[in-house]
C-alpha cells in the first residue's frame, strides 16, 4: 500500500468526510444521550455540535412526541423488534429557534468498543413538503373546477343545443349542423378534463383508432373557413382518441393564430409517429424548448396553454414530442414513439 492509499484509509479521512457532508448526522447511546453531530446538524436545527453532543437526544424531539421517543428505544433495546422501518422516518424535529423542522431520518444501530450507538443520517424535508402542500392545494383547485363543469357549465351548453336542434328542425343551414358537432366535442372536453381530474390520466382507455380520420374530424371545428389542411392517409394508432383530437385542436388553432386564416397545415407520417407542420413565422430556435411551458404566450392576451397542454397530452402516452422548422419555414410539431402505427389496415 503506497502513502496515499494508507492516508485514505486513515481514520483522519474518515472524520474529514463525515464531518463535510452535506447532510446532517447524529449518534446516540444506549441511554438516548449524544454523543456526536456533525457540522451539517447546525445548518438543519440550529445548534452546533457542541451545543448538541452530551445532551438527551430529547432536546431535539417536540415535546408532545417525548414519550413515544423514549419509549420506542427502550422497547427496541429490550426486545430487538424494530416498530417501524429505519431506513426512512418522517419526523419533526425541533429547532434550536422552537420551530418544528419536518426531517427524514435513515437510523443504524452499531457497536464501538462494546457499546451500542444509534446513528441517524438527518435530511431536512421542508421543501418537499411545501411541494406536497402545494399539490394537496392544487388537487383541491382542480376538483372545485371538475364541479363547476360538471353543473355550471353543463347547464347553459343544455340550454344551448336545445335552442341549436330547435332551429336545425326549422333549418338545413350546415352552420348549425357545425354548431352541433362543437357542441358534442364540448361535451367531450368536459368528460375529458372530468376524468383527468378525478382519476389522473388516461392511459386506461387507449383503443385503435385511424388517426386521419380525427385529424379531419378536428379540424372540422376550426374556425377558419379559407385555411387549408392536407393531411397524409397515416393509418391506425393506440391512444386516447379525445385526447389526441384535443392535442390537434391546440395545434390547429395555434397554427391559424400565428399563420393567420389562410394558413396551410399539413398533417404526415413518421417512422415512429407522426408531425403537424404550417406554413405560417415558425417559432425561432432560441424559443422552441420553452413554447411549451404553461404561461408562454407571443400574441397579447393569450393563455399560453395550448401547447402546455399538447405537452402534457403527449407525455400521457409516453411520447416525444419537438418542434423544428416546418418545410415551408413555419413550425413542424413531431410526435415519436407512437408505437405502433400500422399502416396494414388503410
């Protein structure tokens, strides 16, 4: 063994390491004193080492949680039986302040010079529980809105086709039988967002489906009488057919918003999948990783939803999705990783 090997395994290296560790580490005795912290304790409850190392572990521990503390070590030293998994307890600890410090503590027992020790691995999970705070209150949101769907807005879309097969009765206009088709797919927008709210996701009700024949059933309900749609015969897919319409839908609307009323949109196949392309300004290199974040919007008064949510639809069934430059300079949507598309059943 040359010097450095022998420096490296020195119980000097050793210290040194324990004592830069980021996270926080504590060992007590049988009798629940301490009687080590490292310096990352301080960072976590406040204390120092020194302020820590010779008192009761009990310093630490909220005092309404004391005696459970107490009872469980003594419980464990005298039977052996473990009441809970030590590879990963939840616990609020105290801080030196009196604030209450959610950690999760990783806890080994071990033996030195014929003693039993008890030491913890002590990361601060405060940030992690403020995100699960703040999912809780985001769920809680989400399922206030799959209310409102399911009753303040279903109310008047009634009252709506009412009057609209009222007047188809009356009338062969092909508006209103466009208006009935909206509707229904309005219909099928709220059974959508109603299912993802409550049961969260969709991957359950992947069937096949011919993936040309919703490209055209979609763009159907654009508004955009002198755009222009050329779609490939791309065969079948599996996935969630009202998703993937709702997917187009964002497209085809972000397509007619930046290309204008006249734009081009072309819907084609790809090894793997498939792109929607338009001829419009395309999006600028610099752009195209952030288009799809919630809240991106180039148009004034724009949610900056749409393509988050064509995002979102893609990673639901485990695709890719990337924008490029079209092949008439606008903005080229790929899709990759639809597996499979067969296109033996044309």
């Amino acid at each position: 063994m040359n010097l450095r090997d022998d420096s490296i395994g020195s119980e000097a290296f050793y210290r040194t390491l324990v004592e830069n560790a980021s996270e926080g580490m504590l060992t007590i005795d049988a009798d629940s004193r301490i009687v080590y912290a490292n310096p990352a304790i301080e960072r976590i409850l406040g204390y120092s080492p020194a302020e820590l190392v010779g008192s009761s572990k009990m310093k630490i521990i909220p005092e309404r949680l004391r005696p459970a503390h107490a009872a469980a070590l003594q419980s464990y030293i005298e039977t052996g039986e473990k009441n809970i998994d030590w590879n990963g307890i939840e616990l609020p600890a105290l801080h030196k302040d009196g604030h209450e410090v959610p950690t999760l503590i990783s806890l080994r027992e071990h033996e030195h010079d014929g003693e039993r020790y008890f030491t913890g691995i002590v990361r601060d999970i405060s940030e992690r529980r403020n995100r699960e705070k703040s999912l809780e209150e985001q769920n809680e949101r989400l399922d206030e809105f799959a209310d409102i769907l399911s009753h303040d807005i279903r109310s008047p879309l009634s009252v709506a086709r009412g009057y609209t097969e009222l007047a188809h009765e009356k009338s062969d206009a092909p508006e209103l039988e466009q208006a009935l088709a909206a509707l229904d797919r309005i219909d099928d927008l709220i059974d959508d967002i109603l299912t993802y709210s409550r049961e969260g996701g969709f991957v359950d009700e992947a069937e096949p489906f011919r993936l040309d024949d919703a490209v055209r059933a979609e763009w159907s309900l654009t508004a955009a009488e002198d755009a222009d749609l050329r779609v490939e015969d791309i065969g079948r897919i599996e996935a969630n057919e009202s998703r993937v319409r709702e997917l187009l839908g964002n497209l085809f609307r972000n397509a007619v918003t930046h290309g204008g009323p006249d734009v081009t949109v072309r819907v084609g196949s790809l090894p793997d999948g498939f792109y929607v392309e338009d001829d419009g300004p395309g999006i600028p290199a610099a752009d195209r990783e952030t288009v799809f974040e919630y809240g991106y919007t180039t148009r004034e008064g724009g949610s900056g939803y749409g393509l988050s949510i064509v995002k979102q639809i893609a990673n639901e069934h485990g695709w890719n999705v990337r924008v490029v430059e079209g092949s008439d300079g606008g903005a080229r949507f790929e899709f990759t990783g639809v597996d499979p598309i067969s296109r033996a059943d044309r």
